[in-house]
C-alpha cells in the first residue's frame, strides 16, 4: 500500500514506516512561536531547565501579533522574547518582519520539513509541501529544547482539484467553500491532502491561503505536493536548493475525497460567528459594512493586495466604510510599493499598516466596536475575535473585500470588475 | 474520583470564547487573565465555578487558535476535566500538556448544574442528577504518560525524552 504526504513525511522523520494511526517520534525542521504565545514557550523551556535550544538555527521567534507594541504589557513581552533570543541564539523577526507564517513560506519552508509553530495557522507551510502544524506553549518549548515531538500519524482526505477560478474568484473562495462543504470539525485529527490537475492553477500564494484554513476544518495539516509550481516559487525566492519533488503514491489510502470545481466557483463568505456558515456573497447584498481589511496569514500577500488595487483603481472607497489594509511581510510591502498597487490604495481613502497581523485578532490596528460590521480577509470569525463580542465578522476574499469598500455593504466583485 | 458541578455550553466553543485574543495583553499576568476564562460564552462563569468543578461542551470543543492559555485559565479556574463529544486537537493536547483531563464522551444527556462523578481510571462518568452512567474513549498511552506526570514539562523532566 502506498503513502499519502503526510505518512511520507512523518515516515523519512521518524526513520519507520509510519501508517495512519501510529504515534512517531519526529525530528523536527523548525519550531518557532510568535509574540502572544512566545512568552509562555519561554517559560516552559524555563520551567524545565533545559540546558539550550537544540537548534538555536531551526528555532524561530516573531513579533507580529501585536507589532509594534500598543501597551506596556506587550511592550513588556517583546522585551522578554528579544532577551531569550540573544541568550541562547535563536532566529528573531522583529516587528515590521511580517507575519510568521508568511515569513516561514518565503524563507524557512522546504518541502519535505516537519514544521512545529506555537500558532494554530502553521499549517500554512503545507503550502510547500512541509507536515506544518500548531502545537501550544509547552509542545514547542519541548521541542526548542529536544528539537523533536511526537504526532499520531494522521488520517488523511484527499482534495481533488479540476477547473480554474473564473473572474473574481480566488483561493478563499476555495477554501471557504470547502469548510463549508466538510464543516468546521470536518478534518479534526486528520490531514487534508490536495491534489487533482486543478493543482497547477493554483500558484504558491493561492497555495498558501488554503492550507492556512486548513485549522479551520480542525485539520492537523493541510499538504500541497511539492510540483513544477513549488520549484518556480522557490526558485523566485533565491532558494532553489530548497526544492525536492514530493507527492504522494498513486495507490496511498484516503478516508474520503472531496471533489471541487474551480471553475463552478463563486465568491463566498463567511458569516458570523463561525467560518462553517458560509453564503455566496451576492446573496448577502445589503449586508451594511463599516469596516474592511485587507491583510493576514491568510489574504495579505502581493497578489491579494493586487487585486484590491485592481478593484479600486481610480476610485474612491464608500465614504463611511473603512479600509485597512496590512502587507503580510516587508517584502510583499515593498513590491506593492513598486507595482503601484499602495499609492492607488491610499489614493481610493485605504489605510496602510506595518506588515504584520494588524486587526485580526482584536489587539490594534482596527479593532471593532459593539454592533459594528467587518468584511475581513482574515480566517476566523469568531465571536470576539476583533475587539467587542458585538461585533459581526464576515470573511471572504480580497476581492470581495475591495468591492465591499466601494459599495459599503457586501458586494460579489464580479458587479465591479 | 472527581466531583463537581456540570457547567453546560453548547457546540464549536472557540479559544476566542474561552479566552479571548483582545487579552493578550495579559498573558504575562495569569491571574488578571483568568478574570477572564469563558467571558464570551457566559460572562459570569468566573464567578460561579468551584473546585472540581467541570466544563461539559458540545462538539468540536476548542476550536481555535494554539494559545495554551485557554486551557491553562480553565485549569486556574479549579476545573478538575473538560468533558466534550469532540475536542479540536490542540486544545486537546495542551490540556493534556498541561495536566487537565478531557474526557470524549455522549455528553447530550447532561444539564448545566448537574453533579457528576468522574472515575478517570474506570473511564465512565456517572450523573448523580440523571442517573445516568457515561463511558469515555481512553487516550493514547503517551498522553495519560503526561497526564500521569502532570503535564509535558514535567513528565520530560521525568524522562528526559519521549518514551514511547
């Protein structure tokens, strides 16, 4: 019987013959925590006397939570976390780094690795074809210090992809149909493996907003073979020495397989309070919005932020609705600076934050007020999540969003292409 | 033999609703932040749990974000086990990283302020209020290891590594 990626993966990890169901131990490629869960990991590693890291060159801490600080409290913990770096060597990305996981696709990720973050959205690296997956505080401070874990062998469902995504339509509206599809518990435990000749439309950074929602379905990881596609974005990001050629056995065993069309695709949300509940965003016209981001893990890189300025080019944004927007990395800051794409937003009324997480997660930089609405790319919207438990969350995709922002209230972008 | 009161909620209770992301700030400062455990599903739990008191969810119990504090303020609070039809699995591993019991089991037959019993070796929950006697899926050996022990920190201190 043949593999799927993930028993591959954890197979060449744990040195055996890992089969879903087995629990392996497993080297691990890179453990990092980001700057609301780093200074627990910290002090677990504390709690535990360990004598350093196992890896100080595989081990990662970034501060794009709350970046740059918007209180002493968290000023306080950056401070702990850049101590902890320079005393045992670790890899650190301050604040205006960008997010960690885009950071960790642009610069870490290799096909192949096994990839532990304290963060739930590490499952974005399965992008690249690496087993990513969030563990908590104490898991990654384990492995900070025994560079190694243990999983139990995922079942996995195999994602069969045909079609191509017709005008206005991306990879959130892929991903939300899916959780849709299979519900918010609907991979619990388990991998979700994509796959099928719908695969080659699918470039890195549509790539890299599935898998990040892979959590959302409660997948432990969600696997892109590593292909041409993979070579051609690692290439671009001067590592091609990063690249093998990973995919799974023709005869590997799955639990099911979901069958999605892009082509038959139409742009999707998700509406409050739960990313499962999703509706096509024509039929939620009307749905008032006050305000809109752009930005995150999921939907802040180059090609999203290109398609909001596409969207709003020469145009301005409905006068009471306001529109954040955050580059996930500085890299993709400075080539929206160089296509033009931040000038033409700033000039359509857009507010431009430092790369990093920004409004998602209820800190800074756009947090929301009782019985407020947000059309936000982000990948939960969960109740609370952005400021007040009031608030409403919708999610959809980036050009969604950008047609939101001219109308005001929840609009298909295929009206205003 | 755990004791305690049955505090009901319903399914896909989220990390945001246990302990939500608007108080990161004081995740340096434990006891300010468990002020906060389950504010978003019922703003008065912190008041009303008690020692060995449990926290029975729906399905998909957790779901979220990786923060190890969710289960950590839920432990502060003096839950002795999370009860759930289904766990979303970090949250699952971090209880367990962090010595707190979750229990999969049947849990539609229990009401909020039900008194049960919890015989985490037995694996069965027995509700005095119902009558009703439940049983729990056991869980892998690597994890009742770190339940044994207290939580990971301590059972690698223990170890010094994973035994498997």
């Amino acid at each position: 019987m043949g593999k799927t990626l993930a028993e591959k993966i954890l197979s060449l990890k744990s040195g055996g013959d890992a089969r879903a169901g087995d629990i392996v131990i497993v080297r691990v490629d890179l453990a990092f925590a980001q700057d609301t869960t780093g200074p627990l990991t910290i002090r677990q590693f504390q709690a535990g006397n360990f004598k350093g890291l196992a890896n100080p060159g595989k081990t990662a801490l970034f501060f794009d939570h709350a970046a740059p600080s918007p209180n002493r409290e968290l000023a306080n913990d950056h401070q702990f976390m850049r101590r902890f770096a320079g005393e045992t060597g670790c890899l650190i990305y301050d604040i205006g780094s960008g997010v960690c996981h885009q950071l960790v696709a642009e610069s870490l990720a290799r096909p192949g690795d096994v990839i532990v973050g304290a963060d739930s959205h590490t499952v974005t690296a399965g992008a690249l074809g690496a087993f990513a997956t969030g563990m908590g505080s104490s898991d990654v401070a384990v492995v900070f210090a025994l560079g190694k874990t243990w999983f139990r062998v995922p079942e996995s469902i195999k994602i069969l992809i045909s079609g191509s995504f017709g005008p206005g339509v991306m990879a959130k509206d892929l991903v939300l149909n899916l959780i849709g599809n299979i519900g918010a518990d609907g991979a619990t435990y388990k991998a979700l493996e994509f796959g099928g000749e719908g695969l080659k439309s699918l470039k890195v950074p549509d790539r890299l907003t599935v898998a990040n929602m892979a959590v959302e379905a409660g997948a432990k990881a969600g696997l892109f073979p590593a292909d041409r596609v993979t070579k051609e974005y690692l290439s671009r990001q001067k590592r091609s020495e990063d690249f093998r050629p990973l995919a799974a056995d023709i005869d590997a065993s799955y639990e099911k397989t979901v069958n999605i069309n892009l082509t038959a695709l139409e742009p999707t949300v998700a509406q409050p309070h739960q990313v499962e509940n999703t509706a096509l965003a024509r039929e939620l016209k009307g749905t008032k919005i006050q305000q809109v981001f752009i930005g995150t893990c999921t939907n802040g890189r180059l090609e999203d932020i290109a398609a909001a300025a596409k969207i709003m080019k020469g145009r301005k944004r409905y006068p009471r609705t306001r529109l954040i927007i955050a580059p996930a990395s500085a890299q993709i800051l400075l080539d929206a600076i160089g296509a033009g794409y931040i000038q033409t937003l700033v000039e359509a009324g857009a507010i431009i934050m430092p790369p990093g997480c920004a409004a998602c997660l209820g800190l800074h930089q756009g947090v929301l007020a009782g019985g407020e609405a947000c059309l936000s790319t982000a990948n939960r919207n969960f109740k609370g999540r952005m400021g007040s438990p009031q608030a409403f969350i919708y999610l959809g995709s980036p050009a969604t969003a950008a047609a939101t922002a001219l109308t005001g209230e929840i609009t298909d972008p295929r009206e205003v292409l | 033999m755990l004791k305690g009161k049955a505090f009901k909620f319903g399914d896909n209770i989220s990390t945001d609703h246990i302990i939500p992301g608007r108080f990161a700030y004081l995740r340096s400062n434990l006891p300010e932040l468990a002020k906060h455990v389950m504010e978003d599903a019922d703003p008065d739990f912190a008041g009303k749990v008690s020692k060995g008191d449990f926290i029975v969810g729906g399905g998909n119990f957790g779901l979220g974000s990786s923060r190890e504090h969710a289960p950590l303020v839920i432990k502060m609070a003096g839950v002795s086990a999370i009860l759930a039809k289904s766990v979303a699995r970090i949250f699952f591993r971090n209880a367990i990283n962090l010595g707190l019991p979750v229990l999969i089991c049947d849990t539609d037959g229990i009401n909020d302020g039900d008194e049960l019993e919890v015989d985490l070796a037995g694996g069965t929950v027995y509700d005095k209020t119902s009558g009703e006697k439940l049983t729990f899926s056991r869980l892998p050996e690597v994890m009742l290891d770190i339940l044994d022990e207290g939580g990971l920190v301590p059972y690698i201190q223990k170890y010094g590594d994973f035994k498997l």
